[in-house]
C-alpha cells in the first residue's frame, strides 16, 4: 500500500453500500476519500457512518451548476465548522476536500479547510493564484 494512497468510493445516497464498502476499507487500514458529497449534511453523513479519511464537497460544481455564487463556499465552511466539531470526539477523523476550485476569490472564502483541489487548466486560477494580472510579474 502505498502511504499517502486514498481509495476513492462514490458517495451515492440512493445505494447505501457505499458507507458499507466505505467503512470495511477504512477498518482494513485503506484510506478513502468518499467522492462528490454536494451538501453539509452528506459529509456528515460520511463521518458519522463510515469514518473515511476524506470526503469532499465539489464547490465550484455547486456554482457554476447552480449558477449561485458562493452556495459552494457557504456548504463548505459549514461541512467543516461540523467536522472540527465532531473530530473532537475520539475515533472521528474525517476531513474536507474543497473540490473544484475555480476562482482565486474562493480559497479566500474558505481559507482554514483540511484541504483544496483545483481543477487543472482552470481559466480564472493560476500558479500565482490569480487570473488577475495584477498578480503576475
């Protein structure tokens, strides 16, 4: 097993197997990063009956599919607020993806979470962190 590997398990509320498979890895010592939980109370669902290592909210999913700016940031602090909570208590370890970053401004929003992906190619996110060319040299 290679150390830092997560085992990817879709997070699928209509097929409740997924926590099942979710949470026999994880017992078995393999981390898993349950994919495309989309609200608050599926990450907590996640952390609560599987207690997989990771679970992700895909905000910029939730923006641009929404068309609603900053539902996304909004769901994620309040996923994590939860999570820091219920990590608190013994044998909870589950921590936040923030997925799909596609807009500088939105790490600002959501700075303090576990962790962050940016889709490669992402126009409004560069290596610098901005589209804006203010900051680049």
């Amino acid at each position: 097993m290679v150390p830092s590997a997560l085992v990817k398990v879709p997070f699928a509320p209509h097929a409740p197997m997924c926590f099942l498979i979710a949470r026999d890895l994880e017992n078995e010592g393999i981390p898993v990063n349950f994919t495309s939980t989309f609200s608050t109370r599926q990450v907590i669902a996640a952390a609560l009956l599987a207690n997989v290592t990771r679970t992700n909210v895909f905000m910029g999913r939730l923006d641009q599919g929404l068309k609603a700016e900053l539902l996304g940031a909004h769901v994620v602090l309040e996923a994590q607020r939860i999570l820091i909570r219920l990590r608190q208590n013994p044998g909870v370890k589950t921590q936040l993806i923030v997925a799909s970053l596609r807009d500088w401004r939105s790490l600002l929003h959501t700075s303090g979470c576990d962790a962050y992906t940016v889709p490669q190619g992402s126009p409004r996110v560069s290596r610098t962190g901005s589209s804006d060319p203010r900051f680049h040299p």
